[in-house]
C-alpha cells in the first residue's frame, strides 16, 4: 500500500498503574512509527483533549497516546517532511467538542496551537451533547484509513470492529499495558492473538505475502524487542497491504451511444488520478469475481471501498442509486459527468466535475485534480438530530 495519503489512526491507552519502563517503551515506539510514516507523506486521526498520567503522577509517560502522536507530527510539520494539506485532506482529522479547547494541557498548547495556524487540522465539530465515546469512535472510523491498536480496552476493541466493518485494515499490537478504564477483554493484545490465527478479518495482504507472517514479526515480546525492529516490521506490513479502492459507478453498458466516450474518460483520467494517489480502481466487470451475483458484488464493494468515483454520463438510474447508498453510508463520493449531461436537481446540488468529449488528457487530469482536492472531503449532507 502506498502510505502517502493515508490516514494513519493509533489508539489504545494503558492502566494507571502499568509498569513505567514498559509504558516508555510504548510512547517511543509510537513515535518512532510516527516519524516513519509522516517521512512517507501519511496523515494522521489524532484526538485532542486531556493528558492523564499514571497514578499518583503529575508528568509523563502519559497513559493514553494521542499526545504522543501529536508531537511527533509536529515535529515531522516543522522538519518539512510532511505538509499541513494534500491531495486527501489535512495532516490531521479529529472530532472535536464544545468543551476541547478547554481541555488542552497547557504543557500542549503550543503544540495545538501551532498545527492550528499551520492549516494542518482539520476539525470535524460534533454538535453540542454529542460527546459520547462510541459515537466519536464511530466518527473516527469513518475518517480513517488504518488503525493500529495499542493496548487498551472496551474503546479499542470498539474501533476495531467500526475500521474492520467498512472493509479497512486494523493492525493490532502485542505489547500489553492495561487499559485507563479497566473495561474490555483484552484490548489490542488479545485482537493481536486473534488476527494471527484468522489475518482475514483484520486485514488483506497483496499476493506472495503471508500476513500471518508479516504480523508476528511485529512482535515487540514485551517491550525486549528493539524499537527499529519493530518499526520495520510495521512498515512491511504496512506496505504490503492491499491499497485503499477507488469504486467506479458509471455507464457499463457497451450499446449505449455515450460508452465510448465515458470508457476514454476513464481510462485517460480516472484510472492515472486514483493510481496516483494510492487508490486501487475497482470496476464491475474487470478483475477477478468475487461474488455469485452481481447486485451482492455491487453493494459488498461500494460499501467496503474508500472512494466512490460516480459519472453520471447518460443518466442511468442505477448509477443514481449507488450514488445514493456511498452518501448515506457517509463515503467519501466524487462526482462526474459529460459537460452535456442535464443532472437532476437531487444531484445537480452537488459539485460536480464536468469532463470535455476531446479534452487533452493531461489538461483534464489537472482540473480533475484540483476537484479532488476541494471536494474529497466534503461534509456530509444530513448531520443527525437529537432531542432537546
């Protein structure tokens, strides 16, 4: 998998009471992991709020991990290895609540405030009495491209299942250091134990690569194996994930008069775009079939895709329809059609990109790009209520 780009979310905590050398282990590791994303252009889910300590301490180690993260990409920001905004979003996304700002450590103010001006946050704001855990986790899976797992307990093993349920990759770790609130069974070590013996419901490895085996070797045995190890150890796995899909929703059908047309257009622009950036082109029709009939194909895979690339050349109404599940199921949607094509008003409210019947390719790509950029992640069209 191509790390540019991608979101890269690790979440755990530890126990109040853990051992501190070991929980040290932990923060340098992360770090470490950090550094070695953000050098090759990753970004980052960081939640913000408060830094508690271990029993009875007033400074570090930390027992949760966000902060950690956070420096780390700070320092990566001013080392110029990564850029505060790119061609999928900001450095970093995060929920944030009413009551956040308030709950910045002052120790991390400059910190927060610094990746604020830089333009490297990107702040998704629930709405006021939305602050519970597992709806912010649910949030979180949807902005996330991977999770690694660190530890921890009920809130981790939570995220797993939000990240594994739309088809995305969860990494857990095998060091174990408790969990801030006592709950789950087992947090990440446990998922650890589980995803050896069944890889499958975790994550998908590219073909020649065992991920069984890739994952062992991410051992760290307790905090005994060197953090560079370890490191490498993540990154090949990492790498050899299968890449993020880019779901194509367009005009299939080879009799209609605007196929030829539509089929260049993908082929010129849409295929060379999302291969740029990480994405791996999923159409119905090419490839290997995965599924007994094509309306399970259909939906298994637009639900479990990253992006919906939907062209609404010639108007047909299952294009409509699987336009309207990716925006319910709150996916990332970009849309497109022929300059010719008369949008209804539904979809007509939606930005979308109008390609040109003999437009040169790399001029098409280029404007193509830019709408990317500025509409990759914008915001969902319906925000849930809740009673006054």
């Amino acid at each position: 998998m191509k790390l540019a780009g991608r979101r890269i979310h690790f979440a755990g905590s530890a126990g109040p009471e853990s051992v501190e050398g070991k929980l040290t282990y932990v923060h340098n590791l992360i770090g470490a992991l950090v550094n070695a994303l953000a050098k090759e252009g990753a970004s980052f889910v960081v939640p913000f709020g408060k830094e508690p300590f271990l029993k009875g301490r007033t400074d570090g180690p930390s027992i949760i991990f966000d902060w950690t993260v956070a420096t780390s990409v700070h320092d990566a920001l001013k080392n110029g290895w990564v850029r505060p905004y790119g061609p999928n979003g900001h450095l970093i996304e995060t929920c944030s609540i009413t009551k956040t700002d308030a709950h910045i450590p002052v120790t991390r103010r400059g910190i927060y405030d610094d990746l604020r001006s830089a333009n490297a946050i990107e702040m998704l704001m629930l709405d006021p009495g939305w602050s519970a855990g597992a709806l912010r986790r649910q949030k979180y899976g949807q902005l996330g491209d991977v999770l690694i797992a660190v530890s921890g307990g009920q809130g981790v093993e939570q995220l797993a299942i939000e990240y594994s349920s739309k088809g995305k990759p969860v990494i857990p770790l095998d060091i174990n250091v408790g969990c801030s609130l006592g709950d789950g069974t087992g947090g990440a070590a446990r998922l650890f134990d589980k995803a050896l013996a069944n890889p499958d419901d975790f994550l998908k490895v590219v073909s020649g690569h065992s991920a069984t085996n890739l994952l062992d070797l991410t051992k760290t045995r307790n905090g005994e194996t060197e953090i560079n190890r370890v490191v490498t150890a993540v990154m090949n796995l990492l790498h050899a994930l299968l890449p993020p899909r880019a779901f194509y929703v367009r005009l299939l059908c080879e009799k209609a008069p605007e196929y030829l047309s539509v089929e260049r257009f993908f082929r010129t622009t849409v295929d060379p775009l999302v291969t740029e950036l990480g994405y791996e082109p999923l159409q119905m029709g090419l490839g290997r079939n995965e599924f007994a009939w094509m309306n399970q194909a259909v939906f298994d895979s637009l639900h479990h895709s990253s992006v919906a690339v939907v062209d609404l050349t010639a108007l047909r109404p299952n294009c409509f329809m699987e336009l309207g599940y990716a925006l319910g199921n709150k996916q990332r949607v970009i849309v497109t059609a022929r300059e010719d094509t008369k949008i209804s008003f539904d979809a007509f409210a939606l930005e979308t990109f109008l390609w040109k019947e003999g437009e040169d390719s790399a001029t098409c790509l280029n404007r193509m790009r830019t709408h990317w950029e500025r509409n990759i992640n914008m915001p969902k069209l319906v925000h849930p209520k809740q009673a006054k």
